[in-house]
C-alpha cells in the first residue's frame, strides 16, 4: 500500500488530522501523485484553518 493510500484510511479512521493533511499531499506530490487539488492542499500550512484545508 502506497502513503497516499496509508494516509486516507487513518483520516477515515480519524487517526490523521487534518492539519497533517498538507503534509499528507506534499509527501504525495513527491510520490509522484499530481493532481489541482494536491497542490492546493499541499500549499497550506499546518496553522491553516481546518475547515479550509477540508475545503481543499
């Protein structure tokens, strides 16, 4: 199972929180996943507000 992958079912399982997700979407750039919405999501910091990077 890839990181991305990894990653989704700890947020379903509410074990990752959501401002870990940038990071979460930056490890996945790098990965080799690309997508607007990745991007998006990988340029907000961990101090973001959580319902805007949910929104991403």
């Amino acid at each position: 199972m890839d990181r991305l992958q990894d990653s989704a079912w700890q947020y379903v399982a509410k074990v990752l929180h959501a401002e870990d997700l940038p990071m979460v979407a930056a490890h996945a750039l790098v990965d080799g996943h690309d997508s607007p919405a990745l991007r998006e999501l990988a340029g907000h910091s961990r101090r973001s507000d959580t319902a805007e990077v949910r929104e991403s």
